[in-house]
C-alpha cells in the first residue's frame, strides 16, 4: 500500500479553511433584517437548525461501513437562502458534535462536503430553474425542490466518495464506492422530503420560503 495522499490532520485544516472563508464571505450578505424584531422568523430559524440535527438520526445503515443520514440543505438553502443556510448547517454540525448522531471525518469535513457543496449547488440549481423553465409553483415544487433534493445528495456523497478516495489507497477504495452506490439510494427519499415539505410551506406558510415569491410564481398566465 502505497503512502496516503491525505492524512486526516491536514484533511481537517484544509476544510476549516474553506469552511472559514465561506463562514465569513457568507456573513458579509447575511440579511439580518429578516430576523430583526420578527419572533417567528427567528422560531423558523432556530427550529430549522433542530429539525437538521434530528435528520443525522435518521440513519440509512444498509451498506457495511457507512452511517448515512438526510442532509437537509436544500430546504435550508430554500427557506433561508444560501447566506442563513450555510449559517444553519454549520450550526446543526456544532450541536450534532456533541450528539450521537456522529460526525465525517469530523466538524470541518463534514459541514464542507454535507453543508457547503450542496447549499452551493442549491442556490445554482434554483437560479437555472428560475430563469431557464417557467415560472409557476409546479415547476418550483417538483423541478428546484424535488429534482434539487436529490442532486445535493449526488453532490455531497461525489464530494465524500472522492475524498476517501485520496485518504489512502487499496483499503479505502470500496468505501469509496459505497459512497457512489449509496447516492441514488439516498437521493429519492431526500427528494421526497425536500418536494414534500416545499410543497406544504408555499402552500400554508410561504412567508416561511425566503425562495419562493408569489408574484413570481402564483401569476395568472398571460395571453399572447
């Protein structure tokens, strides 16, 4: 066995860097008079971190050697948008450290590839779908919400997948694998979250959806 390309200490200090810069870079446009003087919006935002933490229970154990659980940034990335998400998911990784929910390869690492990247990618995909397909809330619910659910799994187990892959050779190999094999097994129920509980926001408390916008999307269609 040859030797590792990473070790897990220089692992943890190159994704504490990344997960600093993006902390910071993310603070600078965080809109904070959303939460301001607006109890429910902060009981929105705090119970979303909660509800968070409690996805790492929900643990899909099938596959030998892995531990995984829904991630929740795309509801987050929707609900909050990209700045309070990251904030959010970062939070829910604190709180999760001193759980048994357990942590990848440790707090950095884990809010990097299970947090960042897929909030990241959320934002993106929900800009594509917005300018790119008509705006009505069918489209929102089933194409940003469902279809966005499940790639932010494919993102985040890639990320973990290709990270185990450098740790060392040989041995880590068909962790890696597992973690590509896992994802489409994981993507449909995250989908299916994502979509559902999307759908019964814009439909009972949209004011809940930083994302979602009435104007935009409940507008009566236009004849040519």
């Amino acid at each position: 066995m040859s030797s590792p390309v990473w070790t897990t200490p220089s692992l943890e200090w190159l994704a504490a860097g990344i997960a600093l810069l993006a902390l910071i870079l993310s603070a600078r446009w965080l809109p904070w008079f959303k939460l301001r003087n607006d109890n429910e919006a902060q009981h929105v935002f705090f119970a979303g971190i909660v509800c968070l933490v409690a996805l790492r229970f929900a643990v899909f154990d099938k596959i030998p050697g892995l531990s995984l659980h829904f991630f929740g940034a795309a509801i987050a990335t929707l609900m909050y948008g990209p700045a309070f998400a990251l904030w959010a998911m970062a939070l829910s990784v604190l709180v999760a450290a001193f759980t048994d929910a357990g942590l990848w390869l440790g707090v950095a690492p884990d809010f990097v590839t299970g947090g960042l990247l897929p909030v990241v990618w959320m934002q993106v995909h929900h800009w594509l779908v917005r300018n790119k397909l008509p705006n009505n809330v069918f489209v929102y619910v089933f194409a940003t919400a469902f279809l966005g659910g499940a790639l932010t799994v494919v993102v985040a187990q890639l990320a973990r997948a290709g990270v185990v892959a450098f740790l060392v050779d040989g041995a880590a190999t068909q962790a890696a694998h597992n973690y590509l094999i896992s994802a489409p097994l994981m993507m449909f129920g995250e989908a299916f979250f994502t979509g559902g509980a999307m759908a019964m926001m814009v439909a009972y408390r949209p004011q809940w959806v930083a994302s979602f916008d009435d104007d935009l999307y409940l507008k009566p269609p236009t004849d040519e």
